[in-house]
C-alpha cells in the first residue's frame, strides 16, 4: 500500500504506515463493554417489574442512581487523572445494581450519596475497575445501611393493585410503608408472616414471581434466574459462585432454620432476602470474585454460610449483602491458596 | 475426537481462501537473500566467497560448533554480497546475497532406495541435507531424531495439526504429497528404531485425512504401523506438548524435551523434506508458503526458493489492496509481524499474512478486571493475568511463581481478553526480568 501510493505518485511521502506488534494480531469479539452492557441488559426484566410491583417511582430512583454512578466515575476518573472510561457500561451496572439493592421508598438524595461512596472511594481511590476489592453497589449499600438505617430497613411498599403504578406518587413514605418477609419473619415470628404473606406455594409462586415488598431489584426470583441463565448461556459467568452460594443457602437453612434441626424452609431462603440477585449479579462480578474454579466454589459456600449466620444469629434479616462484602477482599487469598493445575511439573523437582 | 485437556481457544479458521488453492511453483526471482541463521543454535559461517559462481544445492554455509544445519543455495548462481539482511525478529541478521543464473539448467537429483541405508546413514543424509523443523522452531531435525541415550523413544509423531487460522500449507503437502510424507514417516522411524507412528490431523481438513489414510495404509507393513489420528479442531492443537497429550496421553515435564516421554514429533512438511533429502538427496532450499489475506491481491500457496524477498511474492501476486494494515509472517495467533518488504522468507517460514484493519485487532488495552478467562484459556495451567498485573507494576522479576517459563506464546489468553491485554507481550517482557528456576 505503501508502495502503491509512492508509485501513483513520487512526490508524496507516504501517509499511512503498517502496524508492527507482538502476537496476537487477532483477538476475540469479548470485550468488557459487551459483558457490561450484557449484564445491564439483563437486569431491565426485573427493572421493567419492579414498576408494576411498586410504582413509576423505582425507575426514577434507579436514573437518579444510574447517572450519579457515570456522573461520579467521570469526575473521579478526570480528578485522578486517568482516562474516563464511562462508556465501558461499569458504572451504569454499578449504578443499576446499587439501585437494585435499595428499598423503593427512599429519597433520591440516598442513591446520590451512596454512588459517591460507592464509585469514588470505594472504586477509584482503591485503584479504579480492577483493583476495588468491595463490590462497589454493595459498599454502597452497606453505607447507606450505616448511614440512613431507619430509611434502608423501613422505606419498603406493598406491592401496588393491579396496574396503578402511578398510585404511590404524592403520597408519604411513613404512610405505606410495610414490612419485607425476611423482616416479619425475625421481628415477628412466623405466625406474623403467614397472616400478612400467606403459606403454602401461592406463597412461593407471588415471591418468585416478585410479588411482595423488598428492594428494587431483588423482587422477581424468576426474571434474575433468566437473567443469571443467559449469563450463564453467554459464558459470561460459570455456575460455580451462584450454585454453591445458593446450595449452601439452602441447605444450612434446612438444617438450622427451623424450630428444630432439619425444620426449615430453603425455597423461603432461596426467593427471598436478595439471595439470586446476590449470588447471580453481585458475587459473580469478574473484579471482586476469585478466578480459579475451586475458589470461586470455596467463596460460594463461605458467602452463603455467613449469609445464613447473618439471618439467622445477626442483627440484619437479609444478609447476603454483608457476606459479599465480606468475602470480597478474600478472593486474591483464595486464588493465591488454590492456584491452576499446572500442565506438569518439571522432572525430578518439585513444582 | 483427540484433543488436549486443558485450555485452547477457538479462533476462526479464517482457512477457505486458501484451501482450495492448489501449491503454485513461483518463477525464481533475479535475486534471493538468504539469512544464515535459519535454526535454532549458531548461525551458519559462509562457505563461500563473493563473486563466487554456484550451483543450485551447493553448500554454501555451514556450522562449525554447535548446535546447528548446513545451509545450501536455492539456485544457480553467483554470491553477489555477504553482508546482513532486514529481519522480522532481530531488525538485520547476516545473510548471502545471491543473483540468480536464470539461464542455467534445472539440477537433477536421482532417485535412490532409501531401505538400502541403514539408520546411521539415514541420520546423516537428513544432517546434509540441512533440514530443520519446518513447522515454526526450526530445531535441528537430526538431532531431533538422535534422542539421548537415557530416554528411549517408542513413539513417532507427525504433526498435521494445522490449527493456527489462515494457514493452509500443510494441508497443502498432505493432499498434493501424502505418500511422500508417509515415506518421510517410514525413514524417520527406522532412523528411531521404532515402528509406531500417528499423524494427527484437525477434523477440519476430512480431504487431507481421507488421502492420507489411504497412503497411510498402503505404506504400513507387518512390522511398521503409520496410523491418522483425527484430532478436535482447537488452539493451540499444533503444539508439540498438547499434541503429544491429546495422542499419546503422556504428559511432558518442565523443561524437558519431548523424548523424555518416550516421543519424537515432527512436522508434516518436515517429513516431506526429509523424504527429498533422503531418497532423492536434495537439500531443503524451497518452501510451501501460504499468502492469504484481505491486503494480498490474489492469494496463493506458493512454492518457493528460500531466500525470496516479500516484495517479489507481492509482485507476482499482483501488488497489495489498499487498506491493508499489518504483515505477518507465520500465523496470526503466534506470528511476527513485519516491517519491510525486504525481509526474505527462511526454512520456517510457513505463511506470509497480508491483512486489513478489519481483520486484526487494534482495540486499546484497558485494566485487567480479573475475569479469568486466560487461566481457563492457558493450556499450561499458567495464570497471565498475574503475569500482566506485576510487569505493569514492574515487578516482572517476581512473575517465576506464575510459570512465565513454561509459556510458549501460543496466545491464547491474550486472545480471549476481554479487556485486549497484551498478555504475551508481558510474559515476553517477564521472560527477560524474571530468573529460571
């Protein structure tokens, strides 16, 4: 080409120049924009829902979350000095996540701090996308929880009748507020939840399907179990995290969550409290999770063990949230205690 | 379907254009370069003068200690220059210059029974013969195939694999020269002593297995067995350790050679050079080289003189498209890109790529978001990722733990990245820093 244009015409130095680098020159079509905006895709069913369930009102506290994520990243990454990389979709599925993990009740003002907390110190003053080791929709999460714990525990809506998802608008909080199942469940005792819930699977079938009061995101078992399948159908994620948090979930819940031993309820466990948002969108993001196979399933049943001690001995109904976060920093110890199987070691020596 | 375990990578084949394509003898350019440092060990000591007339076939290099092939000329002609020669890998290596006599006469070489030698003269035709592993290393194939005393060698394996994309020069020899290549096998196993030998052959070339069982068949006797094996398509099938597990089942050390396992692999095509140097006593100076590419005007696979020039091949395949953006010699996932039409092809040599910017990738790199993806790509059971995390931190001489040493490059992870992270670039760069255990 080079040689073209020098021979088409001599005067001309040649404009455009090969490209000389080391191999591979050709990479898959993967790119960490494409699982971003995958990710986020898969979490608008459950979005779109949470409007029939509580309102009109969620989708605004989720923009208002959303663009205080992106608006916080840009800032930080300019302040920083390092290149803004909004459009890779992270801080989008930040910002939906965190929007997921919050009551729909609350004030707008709480999405905005906690994006702050969440995107600039939680993510970019500990190294930016990469090197965060909390899951930043979580830290954000966590503080509002500190932060604003009468709001975070108390600002939860009954499901709205029939299609008046505009019949929240107006009114006050403090007015409609209800109580989610997990909540009832230890405040009150199961009597308290099968009067205001019912029992029995109606009981499992309206909570898998996302009807009954809790945070945004984490409503309708079934649409995030769609999502979290086509993840898994992308390869995106591995079943590794979500089947060994859930598994342990379910199985510590059978064992000790009942009035005796072998007495609870693990379909309860697993369609409430957050446990398929957290163990299919949260505890599987790629930069807070470990990488090796057998770490990611010791993380699954140590996320899911402390889930189940939180609910049932800790002083949060729900849970799953503070075991994320707990285990977070823990991936790089895991993966450095269970490392890939090498091909062969040399001879003679030990590996 | 044979495959290795652990790890691979599924890039396109990007094989259709060539394929089909027939091997074409290129008219010999009026000039070739011939690099004298072809193989792995030292580089040739030129056996001739400038000025000097020669003959095609004549020895005009040749290693004096050391690991190392003799190295002949590709024509008639006369030395025009001993000096250096623009390179893909180290920017100039020294190199003959040779003007080609295109009035001479073809060199004849007569056909001989190879049975009637025995192993030791075997051994020392392929050595004269100046062959070396065709197929991208260019190890010395005789020493290859005179294994140390202390690991005994019972299995022989031809390496038909083919699994970098673009590349179609192998599956070229296959249909067009089987029963040499089978021949090849047969010399090679009574040079070894052995009468075992599998060719392994991705599934995606059902035309090259089917000619090759059927010369395969014919050449096996009582006491020698040459048996195909078809082997899942999958990258890096075509390297030496993953072609022997996914084979053999055995496992190669560290650090060790293939013999330490008790297996000798060679290349198809080597097999072909062995059987010309052996049987008709012709030195390995030409070449089967596949030009693919969008940036490539009309496609081919060539038979070429090594020694000829990028620039004459563009020539005779009538000049570059535009848009055109990166050269590559060898394949795609391991090849080295080129920056000048000047560089001549060698022995190893096996495809000249010519693409354009939508056909590579040139994608900006972004942090390593801890996905994973190479350590389940590593066919090594390495970890790149950590790799690529300390030489950004410079701490490239801490990377040993992580196995940097028994990375070959094959790409793999870098490929799979998300996040497009020079990943061999850094373990080349580890390479450097880091202290062998």
């Amino acid at each position: 080409m080079i040689k073209q244009q020098v021979s088409d015409d001599q005067t001309t130095a040649p404009v455009k120049l090969w490209k000389v680098s080391v191999s591979p020159h050709i990479k898959s079509s993967e790119s960490v924009e494409k699982i971003m905006w995958t990710v986020v895709a898969c979490l608008m069913p459950p979005l779109i829902l949470s409007v029939f369930v509580f309102g009109i009102q969620t989708l605004f506290i989720t923009a208002v979350s959303v663009v205080s994520c992106v608006v916080v990243e840009a800032v930080s990454q300019k302040a920083l000095g390092r290149r803004v990389t909004i459009k890779d979709g992270s801080a989008v599925l930040t910002g939906l996540l965190l929007a997921f993990v919050i009551p729909p009740g609350v004030s707008p003002l709480l999405p905005i701090l906690a994006a702050i907390f969440a995107i600039y110190i939680g993510k970019h003053l500990l190294g930016g996308i990469g090197y965060n080791f909390f899951n930043p929709a979580l830290l954000g999460r966590a503080f509002l929880l500190a932060s604003f714990p009468v709001a975070m525990t108390s600002a939860w809506l009954s499901p709205v009748e029939g299609f008046g998802i505009f019949s929240y608008l107006g009114t006050s909080i403090d007015a409609i507020s209800t109580a989610t199942p997990l909540a009832v469940m230890k405040e009150q005792g199961l009597a308290a939840f099968t009067e205001a819930f019912g029992s029995g699977a109606g009981l499992y079938t309206s909570f898998f399907l996302g009807w009954r009061p809790g945070c945004i995101g984490e409503t309708s078992g079934l649409l995030l179990l769609l999502g979290g399948g086509y993840l898994l159908y992308r390869k995106y994620i591995t079943y590794h995290i979500p089947v060994s948090i859930l598994g342990t979930i379910a199985v510590l819940t059978w064992v000790f969550g009942g009035e005796t031993y072998f007495r609870g309820d693990p379909l309860l466990a697993l369609v409430t409290g957050g446990a398929i948002l957290g163990a299919f969108f949260m505890a599987t993001d790629y930069v807070t999770s470990p990488t090796t196979k057998i770490s990611q399933i010791v993380y699954g049943i140590c996320i899911g063990a402390l889930t189940v001690l939180i609910r049932l001995k800790g002083g949060y109904p729900e849970g799953i949230c503070y075991a994320i976060l707990l285990m977070n920093p823990l991936s790089t110890v895991l993966d450095s205690w269970f490392k890939p199987k090498r091909f062969a070691p040399p001879q003679g020596g030990a590996e | 379907m044979l495959t290795f375990p652990k790890g691979g990578a599924h890039p396109p084949e990007f094989k259709e254009q060539t394929a089909g394509l027939s091997i074409e003898v290129m008219p010999v350019p009026d000039e070739l370069e011939l690099i004298l440092g072809q193989h792995i060990g030292a580089p040739c000591t030129p056996t001739v003068a400038r000025k000097e007339e020669i003959n095609e076939g004549a020895l005009v290099g040749e290693v004096k200690r050391g690991l190392g092939v003799p190295l002949h000329s590709p024509v008639t002609g006369k030395i025009k220059a001993i000096g250096t020669s623009a390179h893909p890998m180290r920017v100039t290596a020294p190199s003959l210059t040779i003007g080609v006599d295109h009035e001479a006469d073809p060199v004849q070489y007569p056909e001989q029974d190879w049975q009637s030698f025995d192993g030791s003269e075997l051994l020392q035709k392929v050595n004269d013969a100046g062959i070396i592993g065709v197929g991208g290393a260019g190890f010395p194939t005789h020493v290859k195939l005179n294994p140390p005393a202390g690991s005994p060698v019972d299995i022989l394996l031809l390496n038909g694999a083919e699994c970098e994309p673009y590349i179609t020069s192998d599956h070229r020899q296959m249909l067009e020269h089987a029963a040499e290549i089978v021949g090849g096998a047969g010399i090679i196993l009574k040079i070894l002593g052995i009468n075992e030998c599998y060719i392994g052959i991705e599934s995606n070339k059902q035309d090259a297995i089917k000619v090759m069982t059927a010369a395969a068949e014919q050449a096996s006797t009582g006491d020698c067995s040459i048996k195909i094996e078809t082997l899942q398509v999958k990258y890096p099938q075509g390297s030496e350790k993953q072609l022997i597990q996914a084979i053999t089942g055995r496992k190669v050390p560290a650090m060790a050679l293939p013999s330490a396992v008790g297996v000798v692999v060679q290349n198809v095509s080597t097999a072909k050079a062995i059987y010309d140097g052996v049987v008709y006593g012709k030195p390995l100076y030409e070449k089967v080289v596949t030009i693919a590419g969008k940036g490539i005007n009309k496609p081919a696979n060539l038979l070429l003189k090594v020694g000829t020039r990028i620039k004459d091949i563009v020539d005779y395949l009538g000049g570059l498209e535009p848009g055109l953006s990166k050269i590559i010699m060898g394949g795609p996932m391991m090849g080295f890109a080129v920056s000048s039409l000047d560089i001549p092809i060698t022995k190893t040599t096996s495809a000249i790529l010519f693409l354009t910017e939508d056909e590579i990738d040139t994608s900006p790199h972004s942090q390593c978001i801890r996905c994973g993806w190479c350590l389940e790509a590593c066919p090594m059971g390495l970890e790149p990722k950590e790799i690529g995390i300390y030489v950004e931190a410079n701490r490239a001489e801490d990377t040993e733990p992580f196995g940097v040493f028994d990375c070959f490059e094959c790409g793999s992870c870098a490929y799979v990245c998300p996040a497009k992270r020079p990943l061999v670039q850094f373990v080349r760069l580890a390479k450097m820093k880091a202290k062998r255990p």
